[in-house]
C-alpha cells in the first residue's frame, strides 16, 4: 500500500498545475494515509479502522470531484470538436 501511495504521490506531482490546482487535499490525503499505515503505535485494527476513516471522508469526496472534473473536460472537448464540425473545419482524430 506504500509503494501505491508513494506512485499515487509522484504521478500527482507530475500533473500539470491547472490540475494539481483542482485537487488540493490530495497530497494531505495521501500523507494522512500514509501516517496511519506506517504509524508504530497502533494496532492494525486500529489501522484498517483509521484507513476506512479517511476513505470514507477524504479519498471518495477526491474521487467524485475527479470524476466531475473529467466529466467537464469531456464535455469541453465534445463541445470544442462539435464547433470544429459546425465551422467546417477539419477535425483529427
């Protein structure tokens, strides 16, 4: 799960900034969770209670948000091509 979070942290900090923008609990999230699972002083009960925890309020609101955000960014590009076809000009792809 460390190895994930820590892939999840890099590739975040490789997106572009108007991204990286739109999403700023991520990197707090990311560092929370890996708090929890590298924390010494708790049981792993403990542990997968914490996790649950932060998934249910962090990570699953993060989710929608990205999801919305795509969804805007879809319909950006629809839009944009559909416009590209009503003005004859020529669309690639």
């Amino acid at each position: 799960m460390l190895q994930e979070l820590q892939k999840l942290q890099s590739s975040t900090a490789s997106l572009p900034q108007s991204l990286q923008s739109s999403f700023p609990d991520l990197s707090a999230t990311i560092s929370e969770l890996r708090n929890i699972v590298t924390s010494k002083d708790i049981t792993l009960n403990e542990k997968a209670t914490r996790v649950g925890i932060e998934v249910r309020d962090c990570v699953n609101p993060l989710l929608e948000d990205a999801k919305k955000r795509v969804r805007e960014l879809v319909g950006i590009a629809t839009s944009e091509k559909t416009t590209e076809h009503a003005n004859g000009n020529r669309v690639l792809g």
